[in-house]
C-alpha cells in the first residue's frame, strides 16, 4: 500500500511539471501536437500506477522522452512555417466574404449542422451576417461579421472615453494583497485614505478591487450567512 | 530560450539515465550469474548468495520489471533449499536463473527487436 502511495505521489509530481512544461493551456486550445502528447502523458502514468511490477522510472523517463519532443516541436513550430503546417495543420476558410465554401467545408468533414453549431458558440444566430469564418487548427471558429451586423463601438461613435485600466483586488476576504497594490503602482497609505472616505473596516471587506484611475468596488463581508 | 535550456537538461538526463541504466544492469546481471556460478560450486554460502541478492534486487528493481526480480528470488530460493547441486530441481533453478537474467540484458539491449 505504501508503495502504491508513493509511486502515486512521483507520477503526480512528474505529470505536473511536464504539464507545466508544456504551458497553461486548456484542452480545447490544444494544438493537435499537444492534444496528442497529452493524451499519451496520462496514459503512460497510468502504467506504473496499475502495475506495481513496472519500475517508475520506465513511466517517469516516457514522460519525459514526451516533453522533450513537445518543447522540440514547439520551438520548431515556432521557427517554421512548414514544420507548424505539419505539426499542426492549417487555417481553412469556411465562409469567405458571405459565401460558404463547400469543398472547404468537405476537406475538414464538416456538416452545415457543425458550422451552425459553432456561429451560435459565437453568438451568431444567423448565417447573412458572417462575411468571413474561419476554422482554427484546435477547431475553434473565428468569425468576422459584415459591417452592417457588428457592434457598434465607442471608436464608430467617436466618443473620447478615459483610458482602461485592469481593476486588481486589493483586499481579499480581509487581507490586503501587497502584489496588486504594488501592480497598480501603489501602497497602503493611498489604500488607507480610500478607505477612510468609506465606512469599511478592512477586516470587514471581502473583496475590494482598485484601477490606476483610483475606481473602486468594495463588497462586504456577510456574517449572517 | 528557457524552453530551450528545459529540453537540452531533459535530453542530457535522458542519455545519462539510458546508459547508466544499461551498464548499472549488466554489472548486476554479471555478479548475479558470478553469486550463482560461486554458489554452485560451493565457494559461497547460501546466506551470503542470498544477502548480496537482496541487496542488488533493491537497486536493480529501479530499472527492470519486478516480476522477472521476484522469480530470480524464487529460484534462488530453490536452489538453496536443494540438499544436493546434482538434484534436478537445483539445476533446473540455475537454468531458470540464467534465462531469466539473459531476459533482462536482452530487454537493455539497443536492439532493433526490441522497438516493436
């Protein structure tokens, strides 16, 4: 039983950092490569754990074979365009300029149900509006609309609006997070003078978040709950 | 870069790992048959035979299938419990000991066999 738990413990690890290695990304942005590497990663840990006569490190040096030919392709990938096109296919153009191309759509086995499907993923209900679709290699669906269907922007109505700026939660669940502050190019005597002008007690504050423009959003502890 | 420096580090680990793993088995593989061949004709007892096997089974277990481990300990075991080297089942230990150990090179073998 030990041993079960302990050889549990090294392919978790292991699995972890070639996880990490690999970059955060979720299942469905994988490229068909990482998809691939990903699949076999969980697969070739699985080994060792059901089968207590195989060494861990048989598993331990797959993965890590593995890793290495992902950061490879990668970094390939990265350096070439014909090496990306093999690894990871490429781009097809679905509709172009409001027309859909039906051989693209053939090549990529894709039913008009599927396209459908994907422009309502989009919040595209209605198939006259896209000028341009694009089916991406981890098979997501880019859409552009024709003008007369795309939201209007602040840029359309030439409206002259203050800069963004990424609000940071500044406390959390009555902490002070000292990173953020320090992001938002801060410290805890402008923190304390905003809460001053407030009737907020830092201990009662669940979250409070704060931009470079000095907005701020403060929610409350709730103790009845 | 960084990711440059990850993969050349598992790289070097890698190659280090696969022949270190290939030497460090055919020494143990070569004093096993030794401890055998010694026990065999008597220059060994059966207590230190079955001491130093123990102890190379700890450091082999890292690199080879435990299974072909646990059936050299069981012939090892056999030969021992023989009164006599002539007896059948002593011989026919010895015998299952050599083919497992020439298992085990053959699965450290870089042979063309062996990636199918």
């Amino acid at each position: 039983m030990i041993s079960t738990i302990m050889r549990t413990i090294i392919l978790y690890l292991t699995v972890t950092i070639a996880i990490r290695l690999m970059g955060k990304r979720q299942i469905g942005d994988m490229q068909p490569n990482e998809l691939v590497v990903t699949l076999l990663i969980s697969e070739i840990a699985a080994i060792p754990l059901q089968d207590n006569e195989q060494p861990v490190l048989v598993g331990v040096a797959a993965i890590s074979v593995l890793i290495f030919l992902e950061i490879i392709a990668s970094i390939l990938s990265m350096k070439s365009f014909m090496i990306r096109k093999v690894l990871n296919g490429k781009s097809v153009v679905i509709i172009k300029n409001g027309v859909i191309d039906q051989q693209a759509m053939r090549d990529v086995r894709m039913t008009v149900i599927d396209l459908i499907e994907l422009l309502r993923n989009k919040d595209v209900f209605n198939l006259s509006d896209v000028a341009f679709a694009v089916l991406e290699v981890n098979g997501n669906l880019s859409v552009l609309l024709k003008k007369d269907a795309q939201t209007v922007t602040t840029k359309d109505l030439k409206l002259n609006l203050p800069d963004d700026s990424l609000p940071l939660p500044v406390i959390s669940d009555g902490k002070i997070v000292a990173e953020s502050l320090k992001a938002l190019q801060s410290n805890k005597n402008k923190l304390y003078k905003i809460l001053k002008h407030s009737k907020y007690k830092i201990s009662d504050i669940f979250l409070m978040t704060l931009d470079r423009n000095g907005n701020h959003t403060i929610y409350e502890k709730d103790y009845n709950k | 870069m960084k990711r440059l420096i990850y993969a050349a580090v598992i790289l070097i680990a890698l190659i280090s790992l696969a022949f270190y793993s290939h030497f460090a088995v055919n020494r143990y593989c070569n004093d096993t048959i030794n401890d055998v061949q010694n026990f065999a004709s008597n220059n060994i007892t059966s207590d230190t035979l079955t001491k130093s096997w123990n102890k190379r089974k700890n450091k082999m277990s890292i690199y080879v299938n435990h299974d072909f481990l646990d059936q050299i300990t069981m012939y090892i075991g056999q030969m021992i419990l023989g009164d006599n080297h002539e007896d059948e089942n002593f011989k026919t230990a010895y015998k299952n000991i050599e083919t497992l150990i020439k298992l085990i090179r053959e699965e450290q073998k870089f042979a063309a066999h062996s990636f199918y």
